[in-house]
C-alpha cells in the first residue's frame, strides 16, 4: 500500500498540509490553547491601542474636542497612556508566551526534528512593537502636571533686544573708531 507523501508547513494560524496527487489543504490549529490565548491577548491589545489612540488625541492640546481646561486634557492623555501601556504589555505577554512555547517544543527531545519550529520575524517585530507602545505610553503617562504647578505660570524674563543708544555712542568715542 502506497502512503502518500505529506508536507507540512505551519505558521502562528494555521497549517498548510501539501499531498501528492491532492489539492493542499487548510486546517486551522484549534487543539493548542496557548495559541488560542496568544490570539485574544493581541486581540485586546489592538482594541486597547485603538481606543488609547482616541482617548489621546482627545486629550492633546491642540486639539478642541473636550473641555478646554489643560488639567482635564492632561488628565484624559494620561489615561490614553495608562491605555498603550496595557497594550503593550499585553502584546508582550502574548509575544513571550508564544516564543516560550517554542522554544520549550525545539529543545523537547521527543518532538521530531522536522515537527520543530523556529523563531520567526513576528515575534521580532511583536516584541520592538511592544517596547514601543510601552515607551509612547510611558511618556504619555509623564504629562501630567505637577500638584504645585496647577495654578502657576511661570514666564521667562526676556532681556532687551536693543542696547541703548547713549552706551553705544560711549564705547564708540572710547575705540576711536567710526562706523557707518
């Protein structure tokens, strides 16, 4: 009895099983729940971030929706970091969770060498795109003012921009020198 050879490649969704003399076919991976989990963690992460998006434009100084009053905008930006953190780190619990699981398949001794997977460009990129929305939300989380500062605003003393003309004549005479 003739077995039909088979080739299969996978990918964080599904797996493309390729036959000889059969059309390929698609089957997804639902028997492993750490992918399931990797799944709906970003999925929370993207809704997170898109909502951290509004809440922050929202809460920028050049913009006019909402209350004009900087305290309130300061506020409402804050919580669109607190939003982009949660992102982030969900992204990064995801990312992780999945390269653990991995990493703890490759080095298993009982899971065939051609059954082994390897780190992919995701995991790279879901791991600079963590560190970034983390980052842009922790600066985001910095603009909130100070409790002394609220009412105060400081202006900057600025030094006159012409020097007055009878010390200018003085230092002329003193140099000997004309100008035009």
């Amino acid at each position: 009895m003739d077995v039909p050879r088979q080739l299969v490649r996978g990918g964080g969704i599904c797996l493309i099983k390729l036959q000889e003399y059969v059309q390929p076919q698609l089957t997804t991976r639902h028997s492993n729940v750490h992918i399931q989990a990797s799944r709906a963690l970003m999925i929370v992460s993207v809704v997170l971030g898109f909502i951290g998006i509004i809440v922050s434009v929202v809460g920028m100084k050049c913009t006019k929706v909402g209350d004009n009053n900087p305290l309130t905008k300061s506020r409402v930006a804050v919580s669109g970091g607190v939003l982009f953190l949660m992102a982030g780190l969900c992204t990064l619990v995801a990312v992780s969770w999945y390269a653990t699981k991995v990493s703890n398949e490759f080095f298993d001794p009982l899971t065939p060498v051609n059954a082994r997977y390897e780190f992919g460009s995701a995991l790279f990129v879901g791991w600079a795109a963590a560190s970034l929305t983390i980052l842009g939300g922790s600066f985001l989380c910095c603009s909130c003012p100070n409790e002394e500062r609220r009412g105060q605003t400081y202006y900057r003393s600025s030094q006159p921009s012409t020097v007055k003309e009878s010390n200018f004549k003085k230092t002329m005479s003193t140099k000997g020198e004309q100008y035009l």
